[in-house]
C-alpha cells in the first residue's frame, strides 16, 4: 500500500501503516566501518526498516558485529551486484528496497525523507546526496567534487521501489563496473528517479553520531538528508590505482548501451566529464568560490583521464 500524504512518526503513525524500507548493506571484512553504518540505521526518525546484511566470506568481526543489530545476516558472492541482488530480490520483504555501503553513515531523518517522497508517487526511485567525509586537503577535495554529482549521468540512484527493482531483474550480473548507471537507465523506462531534497524537516540533536561526524569535518551533520560517506582515510594513490581497475571493466556496460547513447557519451566523454558537470546549471559559482579545492579536483581528474587514457591505449594495442 503506497500512502499519498506525508508521513511522520512523530504523528503518532501506526508502524504496521508504514511501507516496510529493506535496508541492504554489502560488506567483506568492513569491521572498521559497519558498526557505525549499522548505528546509523537504528537511529532513523522511521522505524519501519529491515536491516539485511549480505557479507562475501570476511575474516574479521564483520559478521560478529551485525548480528548485534540484526539477525538477518547472509552469505554470499561473488561481488557487490549478487550481493546486493541476493539481498534486495530474494530476502528483503519491504515496499522499497535500499543499498548503502558499510562505509557510509545515514542522517537521522533520511529514510523519513525518502518514505515521505516516493509515498507521493512520482517517482520510483531517488537520488540522495552524498558527502564524504574528511579533514584531510583531498578529502575536501573529494567533498567538493561530489558536490557536482547529484542528479546528474554520473549520479545513480540509492532507494528504489522494490517492484520495480525487481521488475527490472535487479543488477545486471554481466556487467562488471557502472551495474549502478545500467539500474538507472532501465528504472527511468518505468518512472522517474528524482534528486531527494536535502533540507530537514526536524533536527535531530541527540543523534549519537554527531560527534563523530562532526570530528570528520562536518559542521551540524543531523540537519540534512544525506548520506555521509567515510572516505577519512584517503590515500592518493589508492584512489588512482582503483580507479584503475573500474576502467578495466567498464566495457560490458558500454556495449550493453552503445558508445552513441548520450548517457554514455558524457560518462565517458572528456568535455563533460571535465566541464559539462562542473559548469551547468549555475555550479561554476562553486569553482570561482574555491579554486584551491577546484585545483585539487582538477588533479584528481587529470590523473584519473590519465588512467582511462592508458587502459584504452593498452585495449586497443591488443585488439588491434
């Protein structure tokens, strides 16, 4: 049953009038992280939520530290698409259906927000903001430059609508890296995915993980509708070297779609990539505001193109 008006626990709501949300959370050896991401959950203004943690054979605490918050613990592999497949197909019951990362951190009132928006109707899924956390110069760095993202080709969604979801066969197991972009393009041939706004509609200052978000670099973290992304400890290098990888499986999704499809053409194309999402819709405010986190970011792209530009050359060297 899809509810066309508001809803807020704080009314007073029935739980067993609420849609269900199934919360998926992908983990292999993520003891660092998943306690928070788990804590994060629990804490939500809504109250309806199904936790369902699908792990890929970790060696650490991981599994130990999930059953502490919920019972529906799985195995499986081999990569994040069955993973998430497994978890949002064949185990979750609730009317929508979300994905999340053991390194990420939900706001307070974010599954509110996200219940509040789809219950209208108008769309079948949603784009959330995310912000990475960090104090560190690049971390700012990555902060700005995910800034530009939201809504945009490079974007994808985060919450769906469990039939659609469904409907659509999940993630495509056939392709390596941009299953998320690939999701979203055959979504949007069944509803739209609009951006979730960011605005609170009620603060949240008891929210156990204000300290720790705060200590990351983020000044009143309870007052938004995000997800914060814990990228604390980012090292240049690693970052250049997974980048790397993404590049080496990136094809299937290409020849799925075509090399002409316009999604396509700025995922992968040079000018939007380096201008188009920096530069539309007003956003080039934002780099005449900060040009020495501009710069950063521009490194950062400099030197992931420069990864790109190589894993093609190599490609085409032994194809032809």
């Amino acid at each position: 049953m899809i509810m066309k008006r508001g809803l807020s626990q704080k009314d007073g709501i029935n739980q067993g009038e609420l849609p269900l949300v199934s919360i998926v959370i992908t983990t292999k050896n993520e003891e660092r992280n998943i306690e928070n991401c788990l804590i994060s959950i629990k804490e939500q203004t809504y109250h309806h939520i199904e936790i369902i943690v699908v792990d890929n054979a970790s060696e650490d605490k991981t599994k130990e530290i999930a059953l502490k918050y919920t019972d529906k613990v799985y195995d499986k592999g081999p990569e994040r698409s069955m993973q998430r497949n497994y978890g949002m197909i064949e185990i979750a019951s609730g009317e929508y259906v979300m994905f999340v990362d053991a390194d990420m951190i939900l706001s307070p009132c974010l599954i509110e927000a996200c219940v509040n928006e789809l219950n209208k109707g108008e769309s079948v899924a949603l784009f959330i903001s995310e912000i990475i956390l960090g104090t560190s110069y690049w971390c700012k760095v990555r902060r700005f430059e995910r800034s530009f993202y939201d809504a945009t080709v490079i974007d994808s969604a985060r919450i769906y609508r469990r039939d659609i979801f469904c409907q659509v066969g999940g993630f495509d197991g056939d392709i390596d890296f941009g299953e998320e972009w690939d999701i979203d393009k055959e979504v949007k041939q069944d509803g739209k995915i609009v951006l979730l706004d960011k605005t609170n509609a009620h603060s949240s200052p008891d929210w156990k993980l204000i300290g720790f978000i705060e200590k990351l670099g983020i000044v009143n973290p309870a007052e938004q509708n995000v997800i914060y992304h814990n990228e604390s400890e980012f090292n240049l290098l690693t970052y250049i070297k997974k980048k790397g990888t993404y590049a080496k499986g990136f094809d299937k999704y290409i020849q799925k779609w075509g090399r002409d499809d316009p999604d396509v053409k700025k995922q992968f194309g040079f000018y939007y990539r380096f201008w188009g999402t920096f530069f539309e819709t007003g956003k080039w405010r934002k780099i005449v505001l900060h040009p020495v986190k501009t710069a950063g970011m521009y490194w950062l792209r400099f030197c992931v193109g420069m990864v790109f530009l190589k894993q093609k050359t190599e490609k085409e060297s032994l194809t032809g």
